[in-house]
C-alpha cells in the first residue's frame, strides 16, 4: 500500500524566508498549504513553483494577528483537505508569519507593541491552539523565531523578547504533546537578505556590512540557508530533535 503524502502549513509562505521554507519541504515529498497576508499573486507565484516540483500546494488568505479568523481557516483548510485526501489533517505546521518592528525601546508605542506581539506571540500561541485538533498524532511543530532572542540589537527590544516568549512556549508544546508523538522546535535565523522589514539587511550596505562582520561565516544569511533546515525537521531524520532551538545564522555574534 503507498504511503500517504504528508501535508506541511506554512503560514507567511508566499515570500521571503516562507517561500524558501515552503519550497524546500515540498522538495522533500511533501504536499503544502501556504498562507499570505495580502500579495495574492505572490502566493499563486510560490504555488505554481511547488506544482512544478510535482507536489499539491493551495494558498490562503490569513492575517495572523487576527485571532477571530482562525476558525473560520481552519473550517475551509479543513474541508479541502478532507475532500482531496479523505482527511482533514496535516501533519506539520511551520508558524513562520512575521513583520519586523525596528524601534528604539524608549519610543516603542503601544500600538506597535500590540501589532507585532498580536503576529509573534499571541497569533502563534493561538493559531497553533486551533491546529490541533486537525494536526495528526506523530507530527511536527516548527516555530520560526531569530537570533535577536539570543543576541541584542539597537532596536528590536519587542520583537526579539517576543521571539523569547515564542521559544519558551515551544518547550512547553514539547512537553504537552509528547503525549500525542507532536515534536516542536524552533528555527532561529539570524539576519537574512530578504524584503522583510522593507529590505533593511538586504539593501543597506552599511548593516549589510557590519553583520557580516560578526558573522563567524562572514556573510549576511541568504533564504536559502534556512529552508532546508525547516525542511529537514520535517523528516524522519529528525523524529527525535524536540523542544530545539536551532540557531541558522552562520555564527552570528559568537
């Protein structure tokens, strides 16, 4: 009897670092559904390229700092898979959807704090909550955090100590869905050349510049340095990597 293909949920993977996760997990045999925030055509671009690679892929509209909407997602994630492969569970969640936020902490507002901790902490905490009864027993949580949990940098004291509160939560996924053979990790990268964050790392040469020269590696990380490690514990290989971090950033600030 042929094995069932198994489905990974990327959320964030129409573009930048997602794309890569999502691209390389389907290089593995592996079917995907990618949500976006509002760049359709991004999205339907990273399907196509996973169509390509001969494996089933469909993406979703998704603001994941709207609570509210999850149930509302999963109910359609759900019936379409349930219609395509006689189940309405998958097997891996990747919660990799994320904006950056680059503010002094002395002048960080409320209302930054609570758009990026509604997306990194609370949209995480809880969309993962919702997955889990269409997340099947012997799967896997990958949880997208960053260097800057690790290290500190001029600007980022509520992104990066909401990256924490994620990496924290992950040990305690390990812990409470063992039970269920559910492993979670987490992916840490360090600075990455991609559009995040309006292309900060990518196009300033002057940051570019200086994080490569804290990077042991040399380089600033490209997105193709983080895929295949998010791809990787998706395999058996990995069945026994739990409640990780995992820092990909070429050695950044040792």
């Amino acid at each position: 009897m042929e094995a069932k293909t198994k489905i990974a949920l990327v959320t964030g993977g129409s573009r930048g670092l997602g794309k890569n996760m999502a691209i390389s997990i389907a290089k593995k045999g592996i079917d995907v559904i990618l949500t976006y925030n509002s760049n359709k055509q991004e999205a339907e671009n990273t399907v196509a390229e996973i169509q390509a690679l001969g494996q089933k892929a469909i993406a979703y509209q998704l603001d994941t700092s709207n609570i509210k909407s999850f149930d509302a997602f999963f109910k359609e994630a759900s019936a379409h898979l349930e219609e395509n492969t006689g189940s309405p569970k998958f097997d891996f969640l990747i919660n990799n959807a994320g904006t950056a936020l680059y503010a002094p902490f002395a002048e960080t507002t409320e209302e930054q704090f609570d758009g990026v901790m509604n997306i990194h902490y609370k949209g995480v905490f809880f969309f993962t909550q919702k997955a889990l009864p269409y997340l099947n027993d012997g799967g896997r949580i990958v949880n997208i955090s960053s260097g800057l949990a690790r290290f500190s940098y001029l600007g980022s004291s509520a992104y990066g100590s909401m990256k924490g509160a994620v990496e924290v939560l992950t040990r305690y996924l390990a812990k409470e869905l063992g039970s269920r053979g559910i492993a979670a990790n987490v992916v840490a990268p360090g600075a990455i050349e991609t559009d995040f964050g309006g292309g900060h790392v990518r196009d300033d040469k002057e940051v570019n510049d200086q994080i490569a020269s804290f990077t042991a590696l040399g380089r600033v990380g490209l997105p193709g340095d983080i895929g295949g490690v998010v791809a990787f514990l998706c395999t058996d290989e990995a069945k026994w990597i739990n409640g990780q971090r995992i820092e990909v950033s070429g050695g950044m600030s040792l």
